[in-house]
C-alpha cells in the first residue's frame, strides 16, 4: 500500500483517478479544500511546498487539475494565455519540481493533460497547447528524474459522466467510462512505467 | 516576391533562414536592433505591436529566436521555467496572437522549435517542453486562423554554423547545413503547408 496525494478528488477527473487507486492510502487535496483531507493551489508555489509539508511522507503524486480558458485563437486574450499556462502547465511542472524534494525513493508523479492536443476542436487551443508541452515534460524529464522517481501523464478523451457539460462542444467524440481512466492511473501509480503518455481514448 | 519579416536575423538559424528567403523582400528585426532594420523584443507585447506598425504591409513573418534557459531538472528555478515561457513559448504565440490582424490576407508564420523534445538531452528540459508546446500550437491553431493565414513551425537539429557551440552537449547528433534548414522555411513560406512541423533532421 502506497500513500498516494489525490489533486483534484472531489472533480469528474479526481473521481475516475480514485476508482484505481483503491489499494492504496489516498490523501485528497483540491483548490477549495471542501470535503477533502487538504487545500492546495497548484499556481501557487507556497501553497504546493505547504501541501508536501503537511503531508509528510507519500509515494505518490497524481494530479488532475489543470484550468484551462476557452475561447477562439482569433480573441483570446494574454491573460487568457497566461492562466492557462500557469495552471494546466506550469502548476503540473512545479508539482512535479517542487515535489521531488518531498516524494519517497522510488515515487511517482502522475500528470494529467487532454486528447485535445492530438483531436483539436473550436475554443481548445489554450487546452491543447498546454497539453503537448506537459506530454513532452513528461516524456523528456522522465530521463532525469533523481531518487528512482517515475514520471506519467494521463491523456484521456472526455468522461461519460462529464459528457452533459463537455459534449455539445466535442461533435464526433465517444466518451469514456471513468474507471477506464482509473486503469490508466492506476497502471501509472501501480506499475513500472515512466516517460509515457497513457492515452485513454475510444 | 513577398515581403517577409525575420526575426533574429543575425543569429545562426536566421542567417538560415535568409538563404530560404531568396526571391522575397526581407525586413530584418533583432533583439538588439544592430545590423537590422528594426528592433523586437518578442517577450514585449508592445514591442511586437510596435514592429508590425512600423513596418506596415507584410506577407509573412518568420521567426528564429527564442531563448531558453538550459539546467538539469533538480535544480532549474522557477525564474529560469519563466524566462523560457515567456519567450520560446509565449513569444511566439504572441507573434501570431498579435499579427493577425496586421499581416495580409494569406499570408504565413512561420515559427521555430527544435529537434530536442524529440531527441531528450541533458540540460534541456525547459527547450524542449516549449518546443513541444510550440510545434503542438501549430498543428492545433492551423484549423482557426483567419483571413486564409497559414501557419508552420520548423523544428530543425542543431547546425553545422552552431556546432562549435552545441556539439559538445549533443553527442551523436548529427548536424545539418544552414541551407537545408533554408529550404524548410522556403517551403513554409513559398509552399501551401499549414499546421505542418517541418523536421530538418539527419
């Protein structure tokens, strides 16, 4: 049994995250803090060290936050831009910079990043941008990791239960079943892998 | 004959990317401002905006620079992170961000990336999570760029001009001609590819 730091848990994405990882200790954060074990904001450096402080020892990191502005390229604004990069970007890379110091020997980082990034649609483009710079982060950092660290990114297609919100803007698209992605971070937290993007798409 | 504006121009990638550039008219811009005909800082709005207006018509703009903080991943900061951003991500998208609306109808970007969020190496983890941004932002935006504009990033290896430079942290990476990297924005700015990385790679 791993001690597992859950980001996200209490979202679509933190909730199919948590169907794999049932053989383990999972403590959950999220942005709000509500109905979970810490509050953690994952564009905010003190807050991410805070987290890994409090903590103390785990053997795993699996995030699945990253927030992301909609829009078309022709109106999307700088701060648009930036906001999207310091979440879904730059607060998964320093989850991931900061968290070395703190993660056990022989720990795992799992990322989450989005089939946009290789299946574009309309208003995506801050999305997916972000998405193949964690891709590549992951497959590209994975050789450098200290301590025997693995690294992973999840890269799933949208979720059956997130379907009502995302699939009027995703024509053409078949959803996948939460569990189906809990194997995908469960075959990362679980497994010897690092350096992959675990596509989860139908 | 089109006019183009290369950005970088004295460096070794854009003195490549003249040998491509023949048969157009070509307005040199550089960081510095020396020995071109403008000055451009990409990680300026301002600046960017300033440059287009100065200029006034153009067919095509292609970039070269971008510059890149080079550490291994336990000990590059979050500052170091933050200037590779702002400028090989950032900096680029911005480019194309703003110079929608001042560039003529079909015309073209043409951006840079490079070889090592294909080829890891050491040192390089920030160039290439940008260049995997910066080639996925390509492949993705082609579909919504307005007024018939095209878009195509290069994604060259190191060249023979810079190997007395790189060579030493590329080992078995072999280096290709200035001329040939030429031919590569030659073809994103002559041809009709958009949404294209074009790989210059041996």
């Amino acid at each position: 049994m791993k001690t597992v730091i859950l980001i996200g848990a209490m979202g679509k994405m933190g909730q199919a995250a948590l169907t794999g990882l049932g053989n383990h200790k999972v403590i959950t954060a999220s942005r709000s803090g509500k109905d979970v074990d810490y509050k953690v904001d994952i564009t905010d450096e003190g807050s991410i060290r805070n987290l890994y402080e409090q903590v103390g020892h785990f053997d795993a990191v699996v995030n699945t936050v990253g927030q992301c502005e909609y829009a078309n390229f022709t109106e999307m604004t700088e701060a648009q831009w930036m906001s999207t990069v310091m979440s879904k970007m730059m607060g998964q890379i320093n989850l991931v910079r900061i968290g070395q110091d703190f993660i056990a020997e022989s720990g795992s980082f799992t990322l989450i990043s989005g089939i946009l990034n290789v299946k574009p649609i309309p208003y995506a483009i801050a999305d997916a941008t972000t998405s193949g710079a964690i891709d590549t982060f992951v497959k590209c950092v994975a050789y450098e990791m200290p301590k025997k660290l693995r690294i992973n990114v999840v890269n799933p297609t949208v979720l059956v239960e997130a379907w009502d919100v995302y699939g009027e803007m995703m024509p053409g698209f078949e959803p996948v079943q939460g569990t189906l992605v809990g194997k995908a971070f469960e075959r990362s937290v679980d497994g010897f892998l690092t350096g992959e993007v675990i596509y989860v798409d139908a």
